[in-house]
C-alpha cells in the first residue's frame, strides 16, 4: 500500500511568503510531520510526495532525507496532482492524504483498511455539530445537519478505481476523490475521523495546531559533564569561542569543554546515548573537529524527532582564563548553533577555590543541563 501526499499547493490563504506545507510546525516542517506520521505505519510500505513546479528544494529541505522517492510533479489543480501521483506510483490501495493534515492518528489508517474490504473507497468522517443555515449578510433557511459529515483526509482506494473515477469525471474539478468516486457511480465507505485531521487553512487552525502538538510533548532532562587537561599553546575553545590563555586544551577534537558538555546533556534528554557514541574518538575523521558539530548534530537529532529545545544551562568550572568578559559571545554562539533564542542559554563559571585539578590549574570541567521536550513515544 502506498501513501500518497499532497503538497503541491500555495498556501496563500495562512498568509506568508512559504507555502504552509513547508513551513516549521514545532521544530519541524507541516510535511516532514505528516510524511512521519503515514511512514510509521505498519501497514504502508512507501509513502510519495507531491509537489508543485518550483518547490522541490523547499520539498527537499522539508523532508530532511526522509524516504520518500522521487517526488513528484504536481498539476494546476488539486485533482490533477492526485492524479498526477496515481499514474507514477502506479497500482494497489492508495491513501491520499493532504500536506496540510499533519497529524494522522495511526487507529483512522486502521480503519480506513478495513472499511475497504467491500467498498470502492473509504474515507474518515466527522459528525457537524454546529447549527447550520444558507445566507450571506443575512441568516436565511436553515439546513438540516442530521445527516451531513465533515469528510477529512486520508482516503483509501483501490488505485484503478480512482483512475476510473478521474476517466468518468471528464474534466470536472472536485474538491476531494471521494465526490469522483461518488459522481463515478462507485461506493464510499464512511468510517470515524479524527478532530487530530482538521486542515490547516487560517491563523486559528495554525494555533490550534501549535497546541495539538505541544500537547503531545512531555519535558525531559538531561546532564552533561566534561574535563580536559591544558596542552600545548593556546588558545582555549571555551563555548564556541577561542579565549585568548597561554596554554590549550588537549582533546580528539578541539577540546571544547563547554561544548561537550552542553551536547551529552542534550543527548541524555532524549535518550540518545552520550557523544561517545556518536563521535568516537578512536574514529579519526573527529581528529581536531570543531565541536559545534557534535551540538548541531544533538540539536538536529532532537528537532528530527520532533522536539523542541526549551533551555541549556552550562557552569564552566577553572581559575584561569576568565569566562566573564566573553560570557555573552558564548551565549550567542552556542544560541546559534543550536538555533534557538540567546535567552534560551545560560553560560556560568566558578572556581574550586583553589581545590583539586581545576584548582592546580591542571585543566578545565563543564557540567550543563538541559531542558527539552519530545513525543511520549521517541
């Protein structure tokens, strides 16, 4: 079975330059969020994407490597980039589903696959439970909702029978697959949607989405620590930043205590084991690295994953050099590596009043803390 996403539109009615579908919801993209919720299925073997002309780098930096395919080019209209998606992925049960859903509830996929069996199609659905009337700057005839559904994405299909469906439509313009099906004289299983697959059109559905997804973290902790011995000529990398002292640091990399410690803190927040494991020293190619690297890399394996940084606070523990006059451009560095606000870092420093190796003038520790949140399940 395949998934088939829609991501070819322009967004224009949520405002903004970038279309909605690529623009970052939490830490990462609309798209990357509904591509990550279909490929996590069991039951989908691949999902594809549609894109529009122009926007395949947009595409590309959204989905961060995520296994996709080739993308694939969408038409002017909605209906012709589903169709432009059914004739590249071929045949078998498709679900198409919008870009701009981008939670979808593993339990409605369930449900949309057995509903198939005996139908043509089958789509998720929500009861009205507004009042509902005909009118425009006056209330006219009210309208019966009794029997009227919200009918969301994704909907499942067999493929050539919503191939059929476009062939009969000749050229008219739906605004789902369910009205071909429909208008093709094939049968539509309704099955129970999911308040998670409202679209995101306006602000409003922008901020509820927000506080759909910040419902879904939960805040984790992680600690950090690291020393390294004086070596060699200086300077010392101190937080991102080359502190003028006579003496360096000796390390596999650039010894950046700082550093080190503010990532491994990261890492342990999201259980990701320490920096270590993910840059061995033994591994050559981190002889000399800068260590901005290893944050970036913790802070990337954090957003991939769909969490958020909230706070990072490090206490550099030496007699010498002095951190105070350069505290503020550890700040901004170590904010920027990370991407987050200046106001989201805490650089600190204390001695050991002249007590054990940092008091000898041996060396330099770190220790750090940091605060994130991520899904219940990572």
């Amino acid at each position: 079975m395949t998934a088939l996403i829609v991501a070819a539109g322009s967004g224009s009615r949520l405002g903004g330059e970038m279309p909605k579908q690529f623009r970052a919801l939490g830490s990462k993209p609309v798209l990357a969020h509904a591509v990550d919720a279909l490929l996590g299925h069991p039951r989908i073997d691949a999902v594809r994407v549609v894109v529009g002309d122009g926007q395949d780098e947009l595409a590309t930096s959204a989905l961060g490597g995520r296994d996709v395919g080739a993308l694939i080019r969408g038409g002017r209209e909605r209906h012709d980039s589903v169709r432009n998606g059914l004739e590249a992925i071929g045949g078998g049960v498709v679900l198409v589903h919008d870009a701009a859903r981008p939670f979808c509830p593993p339990a409605v996929v369930d449900r949309l696959l057995g509903a198939l069996d005996g139908h043509d199609g089958a789509v998720p659905v929500l009861s009205v439970s507004d009042t509902l009337a005909k009118g425009d700057s006056v209330l006219r005839d009210p309208v019966d909702r009794a029997r009227m559904l919200r009918v969301q994405t994704p909907q499942a299909f067999h493929a050539e029978d919503l191939l059929y469906a476009f062939d009969e439509a000749k050229g008219a313009a739906p605004t789902d697959e369910s009205s071909l099906m429909l208008a093709a004289g094939l049968k539509v299983a309704t099955v129970e949607g999911d308040a998670m697959l409202d679209k995101l059109t306006g602000p409003a559905d922008w901020a509820r989405a927000e506080a759909l997804l910040a419902a879904r973290l939960v805040g984790r902790t992680g600690m950090g620590f690291d020393v390294h011995g004086f070596a060699g000529d200086g300077p010392v990398m101190l937080g991102g930043i080359a502190v003028p002292h006579e003496r360096g640091l000796a390390g596999h990399s650039d010894a950046d205590v700082a550093l080190h410690a503010i990532t491994d803190a990261l890492l342990g927040a999201a259980g990701l084991g320490d920096i270590g494991a993910h840059f061995p020293p033994s591994d050559p190619q981190w002889k000399g690295a800068a260590s901005e690297v290893f944050l970036a890399h913790a802070a990337q394996l954090i957003r991939d994953g769909g969490g958020l940084i909230d706070h990072v606070d490090c206490t550099i523990i030496c007699e010498a050099p002095k951190v105070g006059p350069h505290r503020e451009a550890m700040r901004a560095r170590v904010a920027g590596i990370l991407g987050v606000g200046v106001a989201q870092v805490s650089i600190k420093a204390t001695t050991t009043e002249g007590l054990g190796f940092t008091g000898r003038r041996e060396g330099i520790a770190a220790q750090a803390v940091a605060s994130i949140r991520m899904e219940l399940n990572q």
